[in-house]
C-alpha cells in the first residue's frame, strides 16, 4: 500500500507539473515501477520513458514476487523501457511472456498490452568525461596525489583502489579477503602494495546496512593487524562521501582499480576508472557479474566468490611486465588501440547526447541506433 501511494504522489506531481501541453516523461528505476501506468492512464497522448538501473532477474526467480504483475503492467505503461544489457531485456520480455497476457513481438522486442506498445531496448549507460567536472591535471594533479600519498604514507607502494557506496551488492567483505589471502600466499608483495577503499556509507537509518559498515570495519583491523609493520598497513578503509576530485585523484594515482560486485546492473566506477586514466596506465580488476564486463571485456574479469582466484588475480595484475597494462593486456608504452578505443566508448554517449543538446539536435530526424544511446532512441521515437 505504501509503495502505491507513493508512485501516486509521484503521478500527481508529475500532471500537475505537465499541464495540457504535449510532453516526454522519463521516469527512473524500481521505485517508480507503478507511474509509467499511472501517467498514461491519465494521460494517454504524454510519451513516456523508464530506465531499469538495476539487474532484471530470471523469469523463474521474479516470480517469487507476490506483486509481479501489478509491477510488470505498471511498467508497460511506458512507451520504451530500458535496461543495461541484452539480458536484462530477454530477461524482462521472458517475465511478462510468463506472467501477464500481452502479445510478444520478439523480432522488434516490443511487448502489446491492451493496444499499447513497448518498446524495450538495451542501453548501457556511461560517464562524464573528468575533463568536463573541473578536476585537476598537471602539476596540480600531481600535488594532489603526492598530499594524498604522504597523508596515508603511499609513498613508493603500488596502489589499488575501490570506490562504492557501502553496500552488500558490491562484494566489499570479499575483496577486503582477497587482499588479505594475496598477501598470505604471495609475501613480497607485503610493504610494497596497499589497497584503499572509499566507502559511502548508504541507507544507515537501515540496520544491515550499518551492521556492513560496522563489519568492514572489523575485518579491515583485523587484515591491519596481522600484515602491518614498520608503518606500512595493507588496507585503508576510509568510510565516508568523497568529492569528485578526491575521488579522480585516487582513481589516478592507483596502479589497479577493483571492482568485485556480486550483482550489479552496470558499474560505473570502472568507466570512471578508465576515464581517469587517460595515459592507459593502469590494471582493472573486474567482477563478471558486473554488467560493464560485457564491455570492458579485456579487464582482469573475476568471480568475487572464488576467494584464491581473486587473490591471484591481483597477484597477476601487480607482477604485469610492463606497466602499461591497458586494464588487463599487457602492451607497448605507445599508443594502445584497445585503451583509446576503450576510453572513447566510455564517454561516447555522454557526448553524444550533450552535443546534440546544444545544438538543438535532440528532436531533428536523425538515424536511431538503438544499441548504444537512450537519447538517440527516445528522440527518434518520440520526435
């Protein structure tokens, strides 16, 4: 009952807000599953749009549910929906197939509900290029990665770097674990390498989110306690909301950046990651069950549940020959054509659809191409 309500207070805010004009309504994530519905029942002629941030589950799994299809026909209230991956739409298209009767157009992946069509597609969102958030470069950058490196005595280490919200989807306590079983089975590597974690504590007011932060804490002094030595300690645990050019700094200075979700619909850090490392120069450590491992497919892709891999995986990814590495291939210190090609598809979409912003662009007949940008699709669809 409280979920409904809530997505109606949404509706009517959003009509209020909309008038009796005609208008593009683009409505985010699992907290508004009901309001694209809600929106074309009171307003049919409005063009309505849903992005899904999260993973969708097997068909088998969602129907645990016990309001599956209330959600599934509040979703096809919009006129496109749309997911990261491929999967997550055959995933989607596979659930309503088995749980609500509408017509299923596969060739088009369109689903018709009670005359309405809608369209689902995948689009795998990105990130803003680092240039554009004003943060340091140069001399400037550099200073600020030598205070930061003498503020937590980095000086002369190889540095990896996690950057999450404390979350237990994000495999925290599993990658805190792999360092600690790096340095048991390869001790050369104790004095010489650190991992520092940025942590954004999240929906504390909620207990188990509170009893990981608290966990974390725990296992960091625990890892602490047993390596450390002459000053050095293998991990930093800094548990609070870091500013975007704190957080490029870490993301340039570290040799390796670690992502080890459990579950997750894209993650972007590794993007940001790649973003910020413009020279190439760097390792990325990635989660396969991350959905950015289907595109940064030549990064050092892990399964965070296999404990002695992960560990080796670091181990490979310090002891890499050259250090230009290119997120996982070793390469020749000049141009790398995997790197720039990496490094254009991160921040190809947010371009793209910046440009055609400013130039007025969005709702002129231009040619969809529905695999890589939501801008392009929703303009060509609701042009």
């Amino acid at each position: 009952d409280t979920y409904v309500r809530v997505n109606r207070r949404f509706a009517e805010a959003v009509l209020e807000e909309l008038g009796s004009g005609s208008a593009l309504v683009w409505v985010h994530d699992y907290h508004l599953a009901l309001l694209p519905q809600m929106l074309k029942v009171a307003r049919p002629d409005v063009k309505v749009g849903l992005f899904w941030h999260i993973p969708w589950p097997h068909a088998e799994a969602f129907r645990i549910c016990p309001w599956g299809l209330e959600i599934v026909r509040g979703m096809l209230g919009a006129d496109l929906i749309g997911f990261h991956l491929q999967q997550h739409c055959n995933n989607f298209l596979d659930t309503v197939d088995r749980t609500a009767e509408a017509r299923l157009d596969w060739d088009q992946f369109a689903v018709d509900l009670e005359r309405h069509r809608t369209l689902v597609r995948p689009f795998p969102i990105s990130v803003q290029s680092w240039i554009e958030r004003n943060v340091a470069s140069g001399e400037s950058l550099a200073g600020q990665v030598q205070e930061l490196k003498d503020r937590y005595k980095l000086n002369g280490l190889q540095i990896a770097v996690g950057v999450e919200r404390i979350d237990y989807t994000k495999g925290l306590p599993e990658r805190f674990n792999a360092v600690a079983r790096l340095l048991e089975k390869h001790p050369e590597h104790r004095k010489r390498f650190s991992f520092v974690q940025l942590g954004a504590p999240s929906r504390t007011h909620i207990r188990r989110y509170r009893d990981l932060v608290t966990e974390l804490e725990s296992l960091t002094e625990q890892i602490n306690w047993k390596f450390q030595e002459d000053g050095w300690k293998p991990i930093h645990f800094l548990a609070a909301h870091h500013d975007p050019p704190t957080v490029h700094t870490f993301l340039s200075m570290a040799s390796l950046c670690i992502v080890s979700s459990l579950h997750d619909g894209m993650n972007l850090v590794a993007k940001e990651y790649v973003s910020a490392k413009s020279d190439g120069d760097g390792v990325l450590i990635l989660s396969e069950f991350a959905g950015a491992a289907r595109e940064l497919s030549d990064a050092v892709i892990i399964n965070p549940y296999d404990g002695e891999a992960f560990a080796e995986a670091i181990h490979a990814a310090l002891t890499m020959p050259l250090r230009k590495e290119s997120f996982g291939q070793p390469s020749a210190p000049a141009a790398d054509p995997f790197f720039e090609e990496t490094y254009r598809s991160v921040i190809w979409n947010y371009e793209q659809a910046k440009g055609w912003r400013a130039r007025g662009e969005l709702h002129r007949d231009r040619p969809a191409d529905p695999t890589r940008d939501w801008f392009e699709t929703g303009r060509a669809y609701y042009k």
